[in-house]
C-alpha cells in the first residue's frame, strides 16, 4: 500500500523512521513522501537523505498526488485536519488521523485494531488515550461494570510541541471520551500534566479505575498484567513501573460511591528513533498508527485477494 | 480596573474557599461557603476565590472527590455576595474552557489561569476565552521558586500578551526566602505593564514577611486565606496580613477586626487540625515540594508503611510539579519495596 505522512514535525518523522524501517523488513506499507509546510524542517531534509520524497507543499500535494496513494498518515493538527478530512475522503485516500481531531472512528491498537478496517478515517485517539485506554479495558473487562475511570497522563516539557499546547482541551476531552468509548467506563476523566525536569522524566500515565462492589481484585489484577504484555507488543517500552494495587476507599466518583479503586501506574520509554527515549508518548502513537496502518494493509491485501478469485 | 469602597495600596484576594479546600481534603458544605462568603464580604475583602483546591475540574481520584459539587458552591457563592467579586481558579490540563463559560453564567468575575512556571504556553487558549467572556483574567505561575527572575519575566510575558489583566506569582512551595521574593518581584514589576500579585505559603513560616516584601517591591495583589488555611503548612493568613499591613501604615480597605472574628468562629471550628508548621510541613519548604502534597503523602505513608518525610523528600528529589498527585502512589510503593529487599537480605533498612 502507497503512503504518505503529512506533517514533518517530530511525530511525522518518528513515524517516518518507523515505517522506513518495516519497509526494509518487507512490510506491507510502501511510504513515498514526508510531506510538510516548512521547507527548512529538518523531518523534510531527513527524509530526502532516507530516500523519499520530502515536499513543504502540504496539503495540496497530497491531493494532486491522490492517484498514486492509498493512504496517509496525518500528524498535523486537529485544526488542519478538520479542514481537509473530507477531501482526501474524496480522493479516495484512507486518512490515519495521529490528531485529536476526533472525525472518524477511535481506535487503540491493543483493544480495537480490527474494528474499523473498512472506514475512510480512523482516529489515533491521543498518546495519553493510546497508553491508558489498554488498562481502563484491561479493568473493565474483569469487572462487572466500571462506574468510572480516571487517566493521568505527565509528559517531558520538552517532548510537547506547540500544537499540544495551545489546544490542551482537546486532548483532555479526545481521551476521556475514549476511555468510556472504547476503554468501557461509564464515566471518566482524562488530566495532563507537564514537566520540565531536567534530565527530562519519562513518560508516565496513570490509570485509576472505580471497583464496585463485590469485585474479584485478583482477576482485576491479572488482566492488567495481561494487557502490558499486548501493549509491549507493538510498544517495547511500555511498562508497569510498579506493581498494579487496589486501595480501599470508598470514593464518591461521578459514577456513585465505590469500595476500592485500582491503581495502574504505567511508564513509556520510547524506541528512540527520532527523539531521545524520554519521549515515549510520541512513540506510543506513532508506533499504534504504524500498527493500524498495517492491519488496514493486510486487510484491503485479503479484500482484494478474495475479489480476484 | 477594579475600585472599591476604599482606596487600597493593595487589592487583597482571599483563597479560604479553594486553597483552603486542600487543608480540608475538598469537603466543604453549601453552608460553609455562606458563612465564609458573607463573611469576608462584610469585611470588605473585594475579590473572594472558590474552587476545588486544584482548581474547577479538580474532582478527581487523584486530586480528591469534593464532597458536594463545586459548581453549587460557585453559584451559592455567586448569589451571596454583595460587593466581593467571585473568582475561580483554573489548571488548563484539568479544568476545561468550557467550564469558564459555565462559571461565567453563574457571575464569576475573575478566572486564574494556572501553570507550572515555565509553563506558560498552556494558559493561551483559557486566557483568551476568559477574555472573551469578558471575565477579568489572571495569569498565575505556580512553583515560582523552580525559575529564575528571568524565566518568570519570559513566561509572566507570554501571559500578558495573550491578554492577562494581572500577573500572579504562587510560591507553591512556601519555599522562598525574602530575599528570593524580592528579586522576582522586582524583575517582573520592571518587565511588565500589567500589576503584579502575590501567593505565599507559610512552609518556612515567611508567607506574611514575604507578602509585605512583596508589597514594598510594587506588586499590588496579595493572596491569604483565613486562618492560613490551606495547602502544606498553609498559606498567608487573611487577618493576620491585614493587621501587619494596618501595622505598617499600609491601606487594605478591610477590617482586620472582622476577618478576625471570621477566622475564629467560623474557619476554626472546621478546620480537621490547626494550621501547623510540623516536621512534614517544613519538609515541603525545605525541600521545595508541592504543598498540595502534604495530605496526600500523609495517607500513602500510613497505607503502605514508609515514612511521610521520605515520601516527601523523594518527590523533591524527582522535581515533581503541582498535578502529579499519582507520583505520591508511586514513590510510596518503590520506598516499601526497597525496605522489603532490604530486610530479605538482611541489609540496612
């Protein structure tokens, strides 16, 4: 499958970096441009050195060049995608949306890869959604229902760009909304936070999620250790800090009064392909919309295979 | 612009009913918000702050879940008042912009926009929708004492062009000396065309010294709570600033009598324990840690058997900032382990 990523900041060329990597293993993604707005940006540059091509021509080119792709990845803003979701919906390209923008489905890789194969737009959710969202399913299905669910998600100063900054809200409502969406919670509430320690911290997220009454704690417990192992199947660095623990409250949470509360405090190191390790929350994201990106691969392969028989 | 009945050196903003909401672990009754509002009213405090502790937003699991819900507090706050205006404090990251358009409609009048102090980019967005709402907008930099003079210049600027009407600096920490109060103070009144305001805590038990300092260097907002109630060791007390200040001949256009007798019969009563400077309240100066923390630490310290102090002093270590309330879990947790390896092997605990 011919694709593009748009945007040449650091997640577009995180991804860049990822992908050219999968490619020389054969997979099924054949990227062929970085496209951004900024002729001097260093992802640009980058990527002609890699051998692709490297275009400030934004948007524009991606509509011109319709015919010879078949997918892009948009790592702009939730700004610019809005603005022009529909027309590569027209060209006929399937959009991977790393924005909050919030247009077409959510996905998270570890929960619901499959679900939406056949939409023209999916969204990424955000890198704090990507993270937590595993542990609030991870919770839920291990308990009869989850009143409520909390995230809190505390990111390197310096691994946060502009666009997360100046629309900060969106993130916080993007993730919530996937926490009760796809995560299962009936209510819930996303917070960020950044830090600006030098050396700079690790990503760290952490998942609180409200027990009802009568909850088997052992299986909440087990199933949590079982979703850092699918986590880490696409995000080596993703990791339980500390070992899962349920405190006794109660809590009045906007879901009711509950007896107990689990505690999932999560790590992500980053793969270190473009920014230094301390910034897992992109990798978490770009190596999810690598993952999506493949499965949609493999399914339109499968598709077209099925029609030439 | 802001005028009140009389003419002020100082316009004095009382946190009792957000920052004191810490001190209280976010419990506070519908009828404590009467008493308090009417209360600092009479007084003559003009400008009266009431919110979560961390801010509208900040019922949460790692925040605390506030007993009754902080929009009926604001609206009951709203309607009691006569001459105080109402203000809110906001985390952009925990509260929204859309629950300034709420408070608005309730009559809130003054929205404090927060962030880490070399934060500041996060608070456009909310300055901008609090301006449009055409609610007055403060930009408030919290943890002041983890940046430089000149850093605070650059971000308090950042602040003031996105609109700020006042700049807040919050020694979050209570951990700043005079001295340390004075040189910050001076390169933001120098830097900036809008006022300058001033949070203290009373970790290292400065926050009235500093305030006065604060003063006498040209800002022209001071913070307290009543009875010093509030976050850590708690903040500048409301009456005992106005007394000092009636002390120094400065005018604050309020009755230290009343804000007295506020502090004794009504914030007293309700206060889980007097304000304190104890070994972990220090420690929070000391070590320059989050005061928000204290209660927090307090409690993971007695679930999982380690020392409140450690926990305290480990998050300066980590140079945890205000919000990472989930890091307090995560601290305790490795200090148990570590005293459970320790004692496996037989080694020093």
């Amino acid at each position: 499958m011919r694709c593009a990523i748009l945007g040449s900041g650091n997640i577009g060329t995180d991804l860049m970096i990822k992908l050219l990597k999968a490619r020389e293993l054969d997979g099924p993604l054949d990227l062929v441009a970085l496209v951004g707005i900024d002729p001097a940006s260093d992802g640009l540059a980058r990527a002609r050195r890699m051998g692709i091509e490297g275009t400030h021509e934004g948007p524009d080119w991606i509509l011109s060049h319709a015919d010879e792709l078949d997918m892009i990845f948009d790592a702009t803003s939730a700004y610019v995608h809005k603005a022009q979701a529909q027309a590569y919906q027209d060209a006929g390209i399937i959009a991977v949306d790393l924005t909050p923008a919030a247009i077409g489905p959510k996905v998270i890789a570890a929960v619901n890869l499959t679900e939406h194969l056949d939409a023209p737009n999916i969204n990424m959710v955000t890198c704090g959604g990507q993270a937590t969202t595993p542990m609030v399913y991870a919770i839920r299905r291990a308990v009869e229902n989850l009143p409520y669910a909390e995230m809190v998600s505390t990111v390197a100063s310096k691994s946060a760009g502009p666009g997360t900054r100046q629309n900060i809200d969106e993130f916080t409502k993007t993730t919530s909304t996937a926490l009760r969406e796809i995560g299962g919670a009936e209510n819930s509430k996303a917070i960020i936070i950044l830090n600006p320690a030098e050396p700079p911290i690790m990503m760290r997220n952490t998942v609180f999620g409200g027990l009802p009454e009568g909850t088997d704690h052992d299986a909440v417990i087990e199933s949590i250790y079982a979703m850092e192992k699918s986590v880490q199947e696409y995000v080596p660095g993703y990791r339980l800090k500390n070992q899962p623990v349920i405190e006794e409250g109660p809590y009045l949470t906007p879901g009711g009064l509950v007896p107990h509360r689990a505690v999932v405090l999560l790590e992500v190191e980053g793969a270190g392909d473009y920014l230094p390790p301390y910034a897992g929350n992109l990798d978490i994201m770009t190596a999810a919309a690598q993952r999506v990106g493949e499965a949609i691969a493999g399914h339109k392969a499968a598709q077209n295979e099925g029609a030439s028989k | 612009m802001t005028t009140t009945a009389v003419k002020a050196d100082y316009r004095l903003i009382d946190s009792t009913l957000r920052d004191g909401s810490h001190a209280i672990s976010h419990q506070y009754r519908m009828d404590d918000v009467i008493q308090i509002v009417t209360g600092l009213d009479r007084a003559g405090v003009p400008v009266i702050e009431i919110a979560h502790g961390d801010g509208i937003g900040g019922s949460s699991f790692n925040y605390g879940f506030s007993a009754v819900p902080e929009k009926e507090l604001i609206a009951k706050a709203c309607e009691v008042t006569t001459n105080a205006k109402i203000a809110c404090l906001l985390l952009p990251g925990i509260g929204l912009a859309d629950d300034l358009r709420e408070i608005n409609e309730m009559g809130v009048k003054v929205a404090r926009i927060a962030t880490h102090c070399t934060e500041a980019d996060i608070s456009e967005q909310h300055i901008k929708v609090a301006k449009s709402l055409g609610l007055e907008a403060i930009g408030f930099l919290m943890m002041a004492h983890m940046n430089s003079p000149e850093g605070l210049v650059e971000e308090a600027l950042k602040m003031q062009s996105y609109g700020a009407d006042t700049i807040y600096i919050a020694d979050s920490a209570g951990a700043m000396t005079t001295e340390d109060m004075k040189v910050r103070v001076d390169a933001l009144v120098q830097a900036l065309e809008v006022p300058l305001g001033v949070h203290a805590h009373n970790n290292l038990a400065m926050a009235v010294a500093n305030s006065i300092a604060a003063y006498e260097n040209g800002a022209k907002n001071l913070d307290g709570t009543s009875a010093g109630l509030g976050a850590g060791a708690g903040n500048c007390p409301t009456e005992i600033l106005a007394a000092v200040s009636s002390k120094y001949g400065i005018e604050t256009g309020v009755d230290p009598l009343a804000l007295m007798d506020l502090a004794e019969e009504v914030v007293r009563p309700i206060m889980p324990r007097a304000q304190v400077i104890d070994r972990a309240g220090l420690i929070l100066g000391y070590a320059g840690v989050y005061g928000s923390f204290l209660l927090h630490a307090e409690r993971a310290a007695e679930r999982y058997g380690v020392s409140q102090a450690d926990i305290l002093f480990e998050l300066g270590r980590r140079q945890m900032v205000g919000g990472q309330e989930d890091m307090i879990i995560d601290v305790a947790l490795e200090l148990a382990r570590k005293h459970a390896e320790a004692e496996a092997t037989g080694g020093e605990a």
